[in-house]
C-alpha cells in the first residue's frame, strides 16, 4: 500500500511510504498534522498489538519548536504502544553527530528522545553535500522499543541522503484464508 505526503508551497520534499498490503497498515490522520510533513500508520501484530509509525520531514524552514511540540503530543496519545519515530529531521546535534555543530532542531529532538524515553538509533552519516566534503546525520530513527531493532544499515547515497534500511524484530499477522464448505 501507499501512503503519501505532499505540500503545494514549494518543490521537492515530501513523504512516500510503501508498506506491504499483508501488514494492514491504517493511516492515522487523526496524528497527523495538516501543517507538516508527517505521516503516521498503525500496524497490529499478535505478539505486541497495535505499533505506531511515524515518518517525518521537517523542512529547515519549519519551525522546530512547533513541529517537535506536535511529534511529542502524538507519541504521548499513543503510549505505552511501540513506536518508531523516523524521518529527516534536519536536526542536528553533538551527541550523534561530532562532525557539524548542534542546531536548534538537534537540541528539541534531543530533548524529546530524552522526555519520552526513545532510543535513537542512527549513529552513522546519512546525507553527503554534492562535493562530498561533509556528511551530517540528518535522518534519524528512535523507538521505545529498541529491543525489537535487529540491525540498521546506511546504503550510498540515492541522491544526497542515503537509504536507510530498519530491520524489526516482528511476527507478521497472520493471513485468514476464506473459507467455504463443499456441498454434499
């Protein structure tokens, strides 16, 4: 399935999510904001219930503080469900990435991760400027749940952020087959 995330002000940016129609993702609209680029799914799952996902961008533009306030009043409303916050911030901030200096965005999404307990879990570079001569850690993932993270990996860049890969530790729903009765 598709999800999508778009704005009209201005070119580039923007949320495209796939997700695999066998997980029955629901969209949350109702934890979505009309204002930002935000897009958050409920997936269920036998061993764990209902887990949240919320994929983000937050334009440089955007103001930080009101764009955290958001994300944090979302996560609190879904608690104590297992969440996985992620999305190109355009935060940054010493104590994940010593090669740039903090910014305003770094300190709030720092200081959400510590409000509500979330484990960052991005630690490598994930976007190169065009000459190749510096990397920031601008996409970031966090959960409270990190014992469910397998592994996450940093491909090369597909344009000037790399893919990231998250691999979850996860049982599937199961799929119900229709089930009829032959006549005699």
């Amino acid at each position: 399935m598709r999800f999508m995330s778009t704005h009209n002000d201005r070119p580039g940016g923007g949320l495209l999510i796939y997700v695999n129609s066998a997980l029955c993702p629901k969209r949350r609209t109702d934890l979505e904001h009309p204002d930002s680029e935000y897009i958050a799914l409920e997936l269920n799952f036998p061993s764990l219930g209902p887990c949240f996902l919320f994929f983000c961008y937050r334009p440089p533009s955007c103001s930080p503080h009101s764009f955290f306030q958001i994300v944090s009043g979302n996560v609190t409303r879904i608690s104590p469900h297992p969440l996985f916050l992620l999305g190109d911030f355009n935060a940054k901030h010493q104590s994940w990435d010593n090669r740039s200096p903090s910014n305003t965005a770094g300190t709030y999404f720092r200081n959400l991760l510590l409000d509500l307990s979330l484990t960052k879990c991005i630690s490598s570079p994930t976007r190169f400027s065009p000459n190749s001569t510096s990397c920031s850690t601008l996409d970031l993932f966090a959960t409270n749940r990190p014992d469910l993270l397998v592994h996450v990996s940093i491909s090369d860049p597909i344009s000037d952020h790399c893919c990231v890969s998250i691999h979850l530790r996860l049982e599937p729903p199961k799929q119900h087959s229709p089930s009829f009765e032959l006549p005699d």
